[in-house]
C-alpha cells in the first residue's frame, strides 16, 4: 500500500494505527454484491473511488481511503447472511472515522504535512 510508504515515512507511529483500521474496514467476499435483493439499504451505485495520489498531501490520501471505504459498504455490502448486519456495519463505519480521524490528529500536530 502506497499510504504505507507515504506515512512511513513521515508519521511512523501512526502507521500501526493505519493498518489496524484497514484491516477492520476490510469485508469478507460473501458480503459483496452487486445486484439483487438485500434487507439493508445496499445503493449498487458506482462511485468515484480514489485512488491513492502521491501529489497530494498524505492527510488527503488518508480521507480518501475511509471516504472509499464508506461508499463501499454504502453500495456494495449486503448482510443478510450475517448475525448482527447493523452491528457490523456501525463497527465498520466507525473504523473508518478512525481512519479519518488520523489526518485530524497530524494536521493538528504538524500542519505543514497536510
């Protein structure tokens, strides 16, 4: 993962933070779909997937990973099969505001990075 570099390289701490969040926002390949039915509200819209830029600042790099990860489960998770869908999907919205929250914490200790 090209972010990886990018913060390795200028926040190290808060790269295992990073990589813990992504690993929790990642879904298993039951859950995605693309058509059908589906009891929660599943949009099966494309979106404007970002992908990683390595002229932009790393702050915006790292909205860009949790704004795709939303409008992933917005679109394409469906949770039928799964025990606790609202559950999951609250968890997994919430990991990606921790994501978010990381450019949040760097901009307010290092302006100059973001």
């Amino acid at each position: 993962m090209q972010l990886n570099y990018q913060m390795r390289k200028t926040r190290p701490k808060r790269l295992k933070f990073l990589n813990r969040g992504w690993d929790n926002v990642q879904i298993e390949e039951t859950h995605f779909q693309t058509e059908g039915d589906c009891n929660n509200e599943v949009k099966y819209e494309s979106y404007d997937f970002k992908n990683f830029d390595a002229t932009v600042s790393m702050c915006t790099n790292i909205n860009n990973l949790a704004s795709n990860a939303r409008q992933f489960f917005d679109n394409f998770v469906c949770l039928d099969d799964h025990d606790h869908p609202n559950r999951t999907l609250k968890r997994w919205n919430r990991m990606a505001d921790k994501i978010d929250n990381i450019s949040e914490k760097i901009k307010a200790h290092h302006s100059g990075l973001c």
